[in-house]
C-alpha cells in the first residue's frame, strides 16, 4: 500500500472517531536476552502497514502503568493507549512497548538497563531517527527518570499522570521497593535517580505532561514543580494541568501533548539542517576522493564500500537522475598523496560533487599545519575544476595509541575550520557515528571491522550520512542485502581449471557429499581448514582467538578460489568484545586484502547441529547472522521451520554457481 494513501486512510478514520489501528501491521512479540542478568524481556513491536526498510523512522516508545504489561498500549481502547496509537500512525512512526520488567518495576535499575540495551537493540537491522519516549501513571514516571538519566538517548518525553519525586511518593510501596532492592531510607540513590525533578538540568529534550489536581493515586505536585522550573529556564515544556482531573488523561490531552512535543522535534532538526549540495540537472557524477575507508578492502567483504552504497542511497533519495558514484579511495593515502593523483582520479571524471575523506593516516603521519594546506589545496584545485567539494570528516574510532581520539578530534576541527573558512559544504561523519555509539554503543561497535576501519555495516551509516547531506533527504540502507553468487569460482570453471575450495572441518562432509551428488568431485580440489586439536587422545574443539589465529596464518598464503566458513554451534565463554573481535578478525583473514579476488561464504553453525534453540543459543545465532551481514558475506541458514540439511542447502545455495 502506497506510504500517501496509509496517510489518508488514517485522516479519514480520524475524521470519523474509528481508531487507526487498521494501518499498522500485525504486532510483532519480540524477545531479548538481557545483558544484565541472562534474563529473558520481551517487548512489542508494531511497524506502519506500508513499512518501507529503506526508509527512517522515527520511534514512539511506549511504556504501560502499574499492573500493566507490554500489551497495555497495544490493545487497550482507553484514551492514552488508542490516542497514542493514532498519533503514531498519523506521523508514520513504529511503535515500541517494553515490558521493563513488568508489572511493577517503577523503572528499577534493571528495568532501566534492559530500557537502555533495547534502544541499542531497536538500532539493528533499521534505521532509526528521533525517539520519543510515553508513559503513563508508572509508565510517565519512569519516561520522566529515564530521560532525566539519560537524555542522550530521548529526543521528547510525554508523561501522562506520572511523578517526578520518588523520594516523596508514597503508594505501592511494596512493590516498589521489591522492584528498587529496598526502601528509601537502605536504597535512597535508586529513588534518587528515578526522581526527575532532581535532575531537571539533564531534561533538555521537548517535554509535555499532563496531571489532575485531584489524583491521589499519583499525585500532581512534584511534576508541576518540575515543569514550573523547566518553563522558568526557557526549556520547551508544555503543562497540561486539570485543576478537578483525576488519575487519566483524555484523549484531547494526549493529542495535544504529542504533538506539543513532536512539532518542537521537527523544528530541532529543521533548525540543524542544512542546505543540499545537489542542484538541479539530470545526470549527477560523484567522485569519492579518501584513503582505505572509501576504498574497497577485506573489511566490507572486498567487493563494494561506501560509495558504491551511495549510489544506491542517491538513486533512492533522487528517483529518476541519471547517478554515478567512483571510488577514489585506495589505502594509505593522505592529503598529500590525494592531491598527486587529484587530476587521474578524480579530475579527469569530470564530476559535478568531490567528497574529500582524509585524516586518518595524516594524523599518524604529520602534523596539522600539513594537513590543513593540502585540504585547502584540494579545495581550490576541485574549484579550480568547476566540481563542488565536499569535506568529510573521518569515521568515529575505537580509541587507540596508534590513533588516539584526542588526536582525530584536532584534526577533525582542523577539516570544519576549512570548511567554514571556505564556505566548503561540510558532513560530519565522525559525529554521525558517535551519536550511533552514544545511544547504541553495541550496535556501534558491530560496525567496525577493527579499531579505525568501517565494516560494511559501517559503511552503510557513512553512505547514508553522505546522502543526507548532500541531497537532505533521510535514507536507510539497512535493508541492503549481501551480494551472492561465486564470481571467482564461476571464473575459473569457465577457464576449465580445477576449483579450490578451503572448507572449516564440520563442512568437509556435507561439502564431499554435495559435489558427489552434482557429480562435481573432478573439478574440486578441497582442502580441510582444521578446527579441532588434539588434546590427551581427544578432540578439542580450537577456541575463536585459535581460529582467528589460524586464519590469518592459513588463508592468504594459500590463495584458494572458495572459503567455507562456520563458527561454534554455542556461544564461547567469552566477553562480548572478545566474540566480536575473533568473528570479524576470522572473517577478515578468510578475505583477500583488496578488492575480493576468491569467494568466501557462512554456514551458519545451526544447519550442522539441528538442535531446538534456547534463548541463548538465539542470541548467539542473531549475533552471528548480524556480523555476517555486516561483512558483506553470503550466509547459509535454514528458513524457519525448514528440515534440509547443510548437504541439501549448499546444493541448492551454491550448486548453480558450481556448474562448469
């Protein structure tokens, strides 16, 4: 159903009081293990019926009352549930409802760290915009704590009939102390954190509330407090305040709180937008002019990078241009050395837009003065060309000695002070992903291949920022999928040479057995990658550092035409940054260093084993699935509820490739 038609079915069905309900998908129960105890917490997830991944959404979280549970605004027809629902149909929003640790965790701290790992959680596999964060009675105290806590997460609060001061609030005593570890006087930080009007400095979002004079169950007075001091600062703040209201808000209200809150969203980032480059024509010719992060190497999969993404994101952002994007990024490379080869690579294209992504060797390699000449260089030679240049800062890095963040960031304001100077149009790609890594550290961190290079996923944000900022339309590109197929073995039984296949041992079998049955064996050569060691007269299975290990030592040298990959079929006993690191780092090695010169592809652990899954061993598979993904690499899994083997799937996968 077209997005323009979802919009009017929904005006309609508001012009004639029937709920809007009818243009959302089915709900969507969702499950996830939490980081902080092993727990299984679930939440609600309910996407627009005419859900587009290439698009951005902003995200409506909702959070239910005492008593209550993820169902509460999902189902109920009271005021704020149905209300809520409409609004969020009307401005194409998904809508989130967690239980945090229902029903009566008033925002206890693991409810506040499951809250904190589902944002993280909601960044995978979609693009997010602003989120909004709702609640009513329980669930408007716990929107007001948790934004006071942590406002880098929120972009606007509506609190329906909460408090602000758990220091002072008496009722559900019990529970709440059940929830919080112990009473006010043994556990008196936790009902600190979670008393908003404390940390009112914090809450610098859009923020609306609604009380009634006459709520005992809740009552008014700390949340009037808390909006009259806001109000008295300056801050964006609307007070809906019914002298004779009780402990509900009508459906007026609640209208009026969305959208008090929502349009100071919009007119936030209205007022941070800033003009497009593109201008009008039909065809439009981009050159990406950088060093490894631009070019295409082993860390996005070896066969595309941002700017062939780009392309993707420009023809979407601009349906009907004649669009092409070229990579001019090779590794190493500094200033200096985009400035030697400006005129072959770049000038010679006769490109419209130069984007300029340097820094990241230049900073480990000279010092500022040097850097900001060859910028300006740069930027007086594109000119020079009638090209528009564009100057980019590097990505975000995991902080090293090699390339410290204090560094990058000098070098960083050295690249916005040019751009001002130069009335250059500037993105920001470094900011672009710390704020990722500020509201989704983990999501963030699966972006990165290492501690400075993007992974695919990675390049996926960086793409997407460059498109916004050069046509200021939002894109996402997260529904982009792995590129498939086997180019290099089809080359090679094209030529008529025998195919090397390099397969991890628990493939071995499955893979002889497949070439017998294509009756493929003569034109195969397949060597066995071992990933046990024996150990007293046992088998040891070898630990992911091991594997990691082996691949760099195994892969290169031996230059084969196909890599076969797998992983443990449960997850090692090992932190999160150790299993990250270990996957990517086996996946890298498993990769030529340039542009893919052999294929490499993922069988996924649960097509060997065929065991039920537990919780653990579904993180554990959607952690993997994810890093795949992120890798640019195909990945060889059963479809739900699906009985063929890894034999059966690596016939119909990659059999067809695999025909001389």
């Amino acid at each position: 159903m077209a997005r323009w038609f979802c919009c009017l079915l929904v005006f309609v069905l508001s012009g004639l009081g029937v709920t809007a309900d009818e243009v959302w998908q089915e709900p969507q129960d969702r499950a996830f293990v939490s980081r902080l105890d092993g727990t299984e917490q679930r939440y609600v997830l309910l996407q627009p019926a005419d859900y587009d991944p290439a698009r951005v959404y902003d995200v409506l979280i909702m959070l239910h009352g005492h008593g209550s549970d993820r169902w509460q605004f999902i189902r109920q027809t009271r005021a704020e549930c149905s209300e809520s629902r409409r609004f969020a149909g009307q401005a194409s929003m998904i809508c989130v409802s967690p239980d945090y640790r229902a029903p009566t965790s008033w925002l206890g701290p693991a409810a506040e760290a499951d809250m904190v790992q589902l944002i993280d959680e909601l960044h995978r596999g979609q693009r997010v915009g602003r989120i909004l964060l709702l609640g009513g009675s329980m669930g408007g105290t716990s929107a007001l704590a948790f934004a006071a806590q942590h406002p880098q997460l929120i972009d606007g609060v509506v609190a329906l009939n909460g408090t602000a001061n758990m220091l002072e609030y008496e009722q559900f005593q019990e529970a709440i102390q059940a929830s919080y570890g112990g009473t006010k006087d043994t556990h008196r930080d936790v009902y600190r954190t979670r008393s908003a009007e404390l940390f009112a400095a914090n809450l610098t979002m859009p923020l609306a509330a609604t009380t009634g004079g006459r709520d005992t169950l809740v009552p008014p007075d700390s949340v009037l407090r808390l909006l009259q001091h806001l109000q008295a600062g300056g801050a964006q703040v609307l007070s809906l305040h019914r002298p004779e209201g009780g402990h509900d808000t009508n459906a007026q209200d609640t209208r009026e709180a969305l959208d008090f809150v929502w349009k100071a969203m919009q007119q936030r980032s209205a007022a941070a937008a800033e003009p497009p480059v593109v201008g009008a024509g039909q065809s439009l010719r981009v050159v990406c002019l950088g060093d490894s992060v631009t070019g295409i190497y082993y860390h996005t999969g070896g066969r595309r990078a941002w700017p062939e993404l780009l392309q993707m994101g420009l023809q979407r952002a601009l349906p009907g241009r004649d669009v092409s994007v070229i990579n001019a990024g090779i590794s190493g490379n500094t200033v200096a050395d985009g400035l030697a080869r400006l005129q072959r690579d770049v000038l010679d294209h006769q490109p419209q837009i130069v984007t300029i992504s340097f820094g990241l060797n230049d900073l480990a390699r000279s010092g500022e003065g040097p850097f900001r000449d060859g910028l300006l260089e740069l930027v007086r030679r594109i000119r020079a060309a009638g090209a528009e240049p564009v100057l980019c800062t590097p990505n975000a890095v995991i902080d090293t000695a090699g390339r410290p963040e204090q560094k990058l960031q000098q070098f960083c304001q050295v690249i916005r002070e040019v751009a001002t100077v130069q009335q250059v149009a500037f993105c920001d790609l470094q900011q672009a992903g710390l704020k990722l890594r500020e509201r989704a550290p983990q999501t963030w961190r699966m972006t990165m291949s290492d501690a400075i290079h993007p992974n695919l996923d990675g390049h996926r944000l960086l793409a997407e920022t460059v498109c916004q900022r050069l046509t200021g339309v939002p894109v996402s590109l997260a529904d982009v999928q792995p590129e498939t197929g086997l180019p290099r073995v089809q080359q090679v039984l094209r030529d008529g040479g025998r195919v090397k296949i390099l397969a991890m041992q628990p493939l071995v079998e499955p893979l002889q057995r497949a070439l017998e049955q294509m009756r493929l064996t003569e034109h195969c050569d397949v060597t066995v990658w071992q990933t046990e060691a024996e150990q007293n007269g046992a088998a040891i299975a070898r630990t992911l550092p091991e594997l990691e290990a082996e691949a760099q030592r195994l892969v290169r040298p031996l230059k084969p035409d196909l890599v076969l990959l797998t992983f443990p079929e449960q997850r090692p006993e090992l932190t999160d940054e150790q299993v990250i690191h270990s996957v990517s780092w086996i996946m890298n090695w498993s990769l030529d260093f340039g542009r893919s010169s052999w294929d490499c592809v993922v069988v996924h652990p649960q097509l060997l084993s065929r065991q039920a899954e537990t919780a653990e061993a579904g993180e554990w598979s959607k952690l993997l699935r994810q890093l795949v993904h992120a890798q640019d690499l195909q990945l060889l899994e059963p479809e739900p509820g699906s009985a063929a083997t890894a034999q059966q799937l690596l016939i119909e996968r990659l059999g067809p490739f695999l025909q001389p």
